[in-house]
C-alpha cells in the first residue's frame, strides 16, 4: 500500500482523539501526569455480527475468555485520554514532547493494531 499524507500544522489530529498507547508508553504518559484508560472490546467467537476481514482482524488482537459456556474474544487497548486538545500540544499546534511522542502519533494517519501473538 501507498500512502501520501502531507501534515498542516492545523492540529486536529491532536484534538479529540484518544491516543493509542504501547505499554510503556501508558506508563510514560502516567508518570508525566497524564490520563490512562483501557479500551475494551468484546466479539462473539462465532463471528456473529462481524464481516469476514473485520473478524479475522478480532481474532488476531484478541484473547479467548470462558465464561461457563460462553466463549468471547476480547481486546484491549491502552489510551491516552483527550478531550480537548491533547495535554502535550502547545499554542502553536506543536507536541512539547515531539522527541518522544507515542508511536500512534509517529505513524499517523496510520494506526496501531495491536494483536496478541
Ligand atoms: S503526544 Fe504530541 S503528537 Fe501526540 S497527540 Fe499529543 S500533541 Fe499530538
């Protein structure tokens, strides 16, 4: 895959996102001060309700939890959490921590998909 993306300084993708976090990284974010909160999401083993590619994609990011006789897939997430503007974006639409700012942020618009191995 290609993709083109030029970035312009306009700030939006700081504003209003939940920020996916490694581990180490949630525990950066922590120690600076910062909100931490785990995203959960739950699919039915059978697939019920998920197109083909989507579950293939649940399975591969998730773990198998019993629970008597039903079995869920779950996933979860670690994120920064922002309302607003992200707590590192300065009056300028500049990260006060460009040096080391998540992964997400480095890659973006691309995101993160996390999958259990
Ligand atoms: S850490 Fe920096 S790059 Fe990432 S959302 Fe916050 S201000 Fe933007």
């Amino acid at each position: 895959m290609n993709t083109t993306f030029s970035c312009v300084g306009c700030g939006k993708c700081c504003n209003d996102h939940h920020v996916s976090l490694t581990l180490p990284e949630a525990r950066m974010w922590a120690a600076d001060g910062g909100q931490v909160i785990v995203l959960v999401e739950a699919f039915l083993s059978n697939g019920l309700g998920l197109p083909a590619q989507q579950r293939e994609h649940a399975e591969r990011r998730s773990a198998v939890v019993r629970s008597a006789d039903a079995e869920a897939l779950v996933a979860i997430t670690f994120a920064a959490y922002n309302v607003g503007a992200c707590r590192n974006l300065d009056e300028d639409n500049r990260c006060r921590i460009y040096e080391r700012r998540p992964l997400v942020c480095r890659i973006y618009p691309m995101e993160i998909n996390p999958h259990i191995p």
